[in-house]
C-alpha cells in the first residue's frame, strides 16, 4: 500500500519509523511546506522517499492513504478525486498513540524473550519445547550436548515421533506435568530422566516444556551428595568423640622432683612445633600432660585429637589415622575422615605408639616428613599440619635394639623426651593427690567431701599403685561409693590388697599390718626369681616396684635368701 504523510509533526516523525519496518507498507512521499526536522531529512535521503511541498506534488505519487501530520489547514484544499482515504489528524494523533504503546509492548515482551531465551541456551539441564501438536518448536545446547542431536535435526519434529514415551508426549495426553520420567530419545543413545510442565492460556493447553538430565550425571551428584553426607555425618561423629577435657598443667599434682621436672620441660616444649614423646607407665597421666601441653601451645583454639593406637585392630588402625574412602575395603560403606585430617591445625595425641605395627610406622614416618597424608583407596595427597605428640608404656629404645620399632621413626618422635614416674616412686604426692582426687570425686557426685583419716592415708601411702594415679582415682571412687558419714575409713580401703593371698602363716586379725603383706610378698617374689640380679629384676617387675624400691626391702627386711 501507497501512503503518504502530510504535514510536520511528532507524528510525522513516528509514522516514518513504524511504516519503514513493515513489509507490506511503504512511504511514498512526504508533504512538509516548510523546513523538516533533521531526522525527517535523514530518513527521507536513506530511504529515497521524496519530500514534495504542495498537495499537487502528491499527484504523481498518487497514494491510496494520507495520513494528516498537522492541525494546521492546509491549501490547496485536498482532491478527493485525484488523492486516496485521508486520516484525519486526530485519527492521524489516536493512531500513533496506539501504535507507540504496542510498539512498547513489543519492545518488552522481546526483551523478556531474549532474557528467557539466555538462560534456556546457558542451562545445564536439557530443555525442549512442543506446541499442543506436538511439534517441537525449540531446544537448547544443552539437549544437543546430552542426546548427541543437532537442532536442525529436531526442531520442527514431532515429539509423538521421536519420544513417544516421553514426559513430553505425557504431558499432551493428560494436560498435567510428568515428573521422573526415564527413556531414551530416538536417534540418542543417552537414557535421560525427564520431567514435563503444561504451558496453558486461560484453559486451553498451548503446549509443553520438558527438562531433562543425563542419568549418568544423576547418578554422579547423587554420588557425590551421599559423600558429602558420609564425610559430614563422619566428621561429626570424630568431633563429638574427640571432645577432650582442656587440662592444664595444674591438672598435674604433686611436688616431687622429677615430677616437677617433667612439668617444666612440658612448659618449654610446648611454645614450640617440635614432635614430643611422653614416657611412663600405665596410668601415670600421659594424656593429661599431653593436653596440657596443647592448652600451653599457639594451637590451643584447635582440636586436640586422642587416639589409642594399642586399642585398635592393625587392620583398621591405618583407616583410622588416615581415613578411607567409600568402597576401599570390605565394609567401608561410606568415607571416613582420618585423626590426622581431624587435628589439623592442632594436636595430635598418638598413645601407645610402642603397638604400632611396622608397616603403618613406615607410614607415620612419611606422614611426619613429608606433611601430607592419603586416604585408603585415593591416591590425593591431603596437605596436614598436625603437631604430633606421642606416649608409650614401652622401652622403645630396647625395641629399636630387637627390630620391632623403626629407628628412624624413634628418632624422629623423641625431638623432646619427657618421661613421667610411676606413683610407687613418687609417694610423698600421694596425701596431695589424694585431697585433688577427692575433691573432684565429691564435685561429680554432687556430695561433701569426705574425710580421710591418718591410718587410711597411711593404707594409700604404704600400697604399691601397679595402676599409678588412674587406679589410686577409681580406689577412691570406690571408697567414696562404700564409705558411712562421709568417713573414708580403712575398711573401705582394704579390697586394695584382697589381689595378693596371703600365706597362712600370717596374723588372722581383720587388719593385717602392711608391713607384713610387704614382707609375704617380697618372699614369694624371690623365692619364685630367685637373687641373682636377673631373677631380682623379674621380681621387681612381678611387684609392679623398681629394681631400687627392692633392695631397699630386702635391706630393710635383712633377705639374706628367701
């Protein structure tokens, strides 16, 4: 269709833009009996439309509408036999009005659908779209990344056609979404699981969108989420294990010399990074001076992780240290976080490190040189900084000398050795040890403390202590448990020497005096080692004393032979 404008106007300007944008509506001629405005005069070269400056000019064009820019009358009057219909100018104002606001709308509504259609093409997931036919009218990448189909290939299919048993097709049949639906798309071999959505207009069913995933990549984050679930769950569980009581080094009774000493290297040890080997018998309070040596160092705020190496299978003890993964051996059903991973940052207490098994030294020595640990069944090497403070009840430097511990390892531990008495060898703390112990025993069971007697104290004192400060502590909970008006007397301390059966050659009184139960005892200890000096350290070694604690009473006791 011919058209032409007439007149000068915001309007003029408009009608320019919109009707050159339509196919089938082209502006013929433009009538402006004075000068334009400049973008009237660019459109007007770059689209070769003449500008004529009178109705007769428009003549020759002969346009079959005129649409009237300008309020303005215009002369001559216009010829309805030689010129088309003529728009009014208030028809000429109301139709821009209208068209400008659905130009506007168009505008919006394309910006809507290109942002849409952005995040269709960058989504992950397959996403194609059908009309009520059936026909897919668009797919993104991601559908040509997971199916292997290019959209030539697809679009303008219909989906009865090439997934007849799929969400999509589900959808155009009942007119409700599909969800979980498993196939393979023909001319794919990728099986996906998908899920569809209805498009409606008021009530009518337009269409369907249908989303859909690899099972495979399913598969994989349902793997990977259960991990993080195992690896969550299992580090939880540590934690809540590894939750020690914060001791310091005034957890640490008593004033004996070499006690004393122990405590001040601990003090020294503990500002610094190096490896620490705590020595002594069972019960002497290893663990409480390794925390304590925590609670001194930079890495007091970070964990402080136990574990027993003597309590654990060799078996498992390597999963424990340094964690597995899920599938690395029978019954590993989930992964696991090792103690070394636990504690770093912090400390990690190694206790009876003598019971390690010689393959799994090999391995803490790696761990200790190089910082880095692997799981079981992972070839990742994991980043560790852990100090490592380890104890044992062994002579690790006698099994250095029969092959049964590395000495490299052994070297490699005792950085700083610090080696805590037994309690026979320390009795001048017992009264001190005592009245702490007590004090703590009354708080947990929420009584008063009780008292201990002078004889009772005597009974503590005179006694061996084979278990060290743990069995003096479960003796006066016992004591405590069984005691009348808060009175420990030494009946409630008897049961402690009811493990050595006396000879009938003893006094049969309730009490028998301890110096007699020392002498019985000393006596079938030699007689059974014999004097020698081996058969003498045997003997000390069955009455859980040292070798000088027993010459001292065979000199008390005048042991010429047993």
């Amino acid at each position: 269709m011919k058209i032409a404008l007439a007149g000068m106007s915001p309007e003029t300007e408009f009608l320019l833009t919109f009707f050159n944008k339509m196919q089938d509506f082209n502006i013929n001629v433009v009538y402006i009996p004075a000068a334009s405005t400049p973008l009237i005069e660019k459109y007007c070269t770059k689209f070769n439309i003449p500008r004529v400056k009178s109705f007769n000019g428009l003549l020759k064009y002969e346009p079959q509408l005129i649409f009237l820019c300008s309020g303005t009358p215009v002369s001559p009057p216009p010829s309805k036999t030689k010129l088309g219909q003529i728009i009014s100018y208030e028809a000429t104002r109301m139709f821009c009005e209208i068209f400008s606001s659905l130009t506007q709308q168009l505008n919006d509504s394309e910006d809507k659908r290109l942002k849409y259609l952005s995040a269709l093409n960058a989504a992950a997931d397959g996403v194609q779209i059908i009309n009520a036919q059936g026909v897919i009218e668009y797919i993104n990448p991601a559908f040509s990344r997971i199916t292997g189909i290019h959209a030539s290939d697809r679009i303008g299919t219909n989906i009865r056609d090439v997934s007849p048993d799929g969400a999509g097709e589900q959808v155009l049949q009942t007119g409700r979404a599909a969800l979980g639906v498993r196939n393979q798309a023909i001319g794919s071999c990728a099986d996906v699981i998908s899920n569809g959505a209805p498009i409606y207009r008021n009530t009518t069913l337009r269409g369907a969108v249908v989303t859909f995933q690899e099972v495979t990549d399913i598969l994989r984050l349902s793997k990977e989420l259960s991990m993080s679930k195992a690896l969550i769950e299992s580090l939880s569980q540590e934690l809540d294990q590894s939750k020690p009581h914060k001791y310091t080094f005034n957890d640490l009774i008593g004033t004996n010399k070499k006690l004393l000493a122990a405590i001040n290297l601990s003090k020294r040890a503990a500002s610094s990074d190096s490896t620490i080997l705590i020595t002594g018998k069972s019960g002497t309070g290893k663990e409480i001076l390794a925390n304590a040596i925590h609670q001194a160092s930079p890495r007091c705020n970070k964990p402080f992780i136990s574990i027993n190496c003597a309590s654990i299978p060799d078996s498992l003890l390597e999963s424990e240290l340094f964690g597995h993964e899920k599938g690395a051996f029978t019954g590993a059903d989930k992964p696991k976080i090792g103690k070394f991973q636990l504690a770093d940052q912090g400390t990690l207490f190694l206790d009876e490190i003598g019971d390690l098994n010689f393959n799994v030294q090999a391995k803490l020595l790696r761990v200790l040189q190089e910082k880095e640990i692997e799981r079981l069944g992972s070839n990742q090497r994991i980043p560790i900084d852990a100090r490592i403070i380890a104890a044992t009840n062994k002579d690790l430097e006698k099994m250095v000398r029969k092959g049964t511990f590395r000495e490299d390892l052994f070297y490699r531990l005792q950085v700083i050795a610090i080696n805590l008495s037994p309690l026979c060898e320390r009795k001048d703390d017992i009264p001190a040890l005592t009245n702490y112990l007590m004090a703590k025993i009354a708080k947990k069971f929420k009584k008063p403390v009780p008292l201990i007697p002078d004889d009772s104290l005597k009974l503590l004192i005179n006694y061996s202590w084979p278990g060290n400060v743990r069995e003096l502590e479960n003796v006066l909970i016992r004591a405590f448990t069984l005691c009348d008006n808060n009175i420990i007397t030494p009946k409630n301390l008897q049961f402690i020497y009811s493990a050595f059966p006396l000879q009938s050659s003893l006094p049969t009184e309730e009490i028998t005096p301890l110096d007699e139960v020392e002498k019985v005892m000393i006596t079938r200890a030699l007689k059974k080692y014999g004097l020698t000096t081996s058969g003498k350290k045997a003997a000390a070694q069955a009455l859980h004393i040292s070798l000088s604690t027993l010459y001292n009473h065979i000199k008390l006791y005048n042991y010429d032979s047993p």
